[in-house]
C-alpha cells in the first residue's frame, strides 16, 4: 500500500477529493488532500503564496507520510507537483497527473494558456479579486468548465465553494530537469471531454514529458466528482504497475 497526496486545482480546495479520499482509503492506502497555503485567506496570506511556497509545503506534506509517497496532481496542481519533484525527487516515488499541466522547463501556465486559443466564456467569467492579488470566477464559468459531466447537486455545492485563486503561481515559470523531476517515473490520466484542458492540450504536454503510463477517463474535468469510483478503480491499476 502507499501514501496517496493529492493536490487539488485552481479555484478549488482539498475538500474537492471528499469522493474519492474514502475509496482510495478502502483499498488500503493512506490519502492526504490538504489546500495549498493562502488559498481562500487573507490579502496577506495571498499576497504570499507562490509557486516555490506551494512546492515546499507539498514536499513537507510528503515527508511526514509514510513511504511510498505518490503524488497526484490535478489541472493547476501539475505545476506544484513537478516543482516539488525537481526540489525533492527522493519524496515521490511516483507522480500522477490528472489532467493537470504538465510543463516545459521555463514555461508558466499562464504563458501555455495565452499560445493557445482562447475560451472566451471562461475568461468572460473572470474579475479581479483580494486587491488585484488573485483571480474570481464565476459560477458559471465554473460550471461550463469543470463540472459539465456532473450532477445539478454536484456542480451547486462545488461551485459555492469556489475561492480566488492567486495569480502570483501560474505566473511562474516552472523549473524541472531530466536529472531531478525526470528521474521521478510519471504517469497521466486524461479525460477526453474536458473543456478546461482539451484532450489535444492533455497529449501535447505529455509528448514533451513523456508517462510511463497513460491511462484514458471518459470524463470532463472533475472525475473525483463526477466518477469517483471509475478514477479510484484507474489510480489502484496505476498503484499496481508501480514498482514500491
């Protein structure tokens, strides 16, 4: 069995994986899904998040689990947690994107999204927040983006709990190396009918990191809401073809 830490996306917390935490705890394994530091705090607390900051905190996280610690990441997640691998490569003994960006040396998320097309409905949903420091997004952007495979009651209580997702993170270029983030093995979960992160973008990332493994959901954005069961039943099929 293993440490599973989860890492959850922009706008969201770790009460987004209150789904699958339990049926991945059913199969043995220990789960960890804390909120990055700042998010939903105060200006202050905002205004100090970073993408380094992010990457320690996970590698903290990492390191008070017992071994093996693999590293699931979703969307905006990937950043922290190919940041952390580079740091700390001997914290992970495997890291799992889940339709989570998955970067080149040097590139931010936000640069990867400007030189692509553009969502024009999302970005319509967006407003400046905590004194220009982050990003708000509406309930309807939301919803169009990463809840349309889920249930009315699912995308109501996810979107009400949305919170401001600093801007200072995905502004960051990330660094990682063959020699650090590359020695760590990867695999990639991609969900074909997400809006967020088109399928096309998914396998673009992955052709520059190449996975160990890719496993394929047909799902949207948000399968830890809208499958569980199916996302758990491929991260346990990916947990056996570790070597741990």
């Amino acid at each position: 069995m293993a440490s599973i830490l989860l890492i959850h996306g922009a706008w969201h917390g770790g009460w987004c994986f209150d789904r699958l935490v339990p049926l991945l705890e059913a199969k043995g394994h220990r789960v960890a899904a804390p909120t990055l530091p700042g998010m939903g705090g105060t200006a202050r607390e905002v205004a100090a998040a970073s993408l380094d900051g992010w990457a320690d905190f996970i590698i903290e996280q990492a390191r008070a689990l017992p071994a093996p610690v693999i590293l699931c990441a979703h969307s905006r997640g990937g950043i922290v947690a190919s940041m952390a691998a580079e740091r700390a490569p001997d914290a992970f003994a495997a890291l799992i994107y889940l339709s989570a960006f998955l970067l080149p040396d040097g590139e931010s998320m936000t640069g990867f999204i400007a030189a692509h097309p553009r969502n024009e409905a999302f970005e319509a949903g967006l407003s400046a927040a905590v004194r220009g420091q982050a990003l708000a997004l509406s309930a309807q952007a939301a919803t169009e983006a990463f809840y349309g495979d889920c249930s009315g009651e699912q995308i109501a209580e996810a979107a009400a709990r949305l919170i401001p997702e600093p801007l200072a993170p995905m502004n960051t270029p990330v660094t990682v190396s063959a020699a650090q983030f590359g020695a760590v093995p990867r695999h990639y979960v991609e969900c074909t009918g997400d809006v967020a992160i088109p399928l096309a973008l998914q396998r673009q990332m992955q052709s520059v990191w190449p996975c160990d493994t890719v496993t394929t959901l047909e799902s949207g954005h948000s399968p830890f809401l809208s499958m569980p069961d199916q996302l758990a039943a491929s991260l346990q099929t990916i947990l056996e073809r570790i070597e741990i």
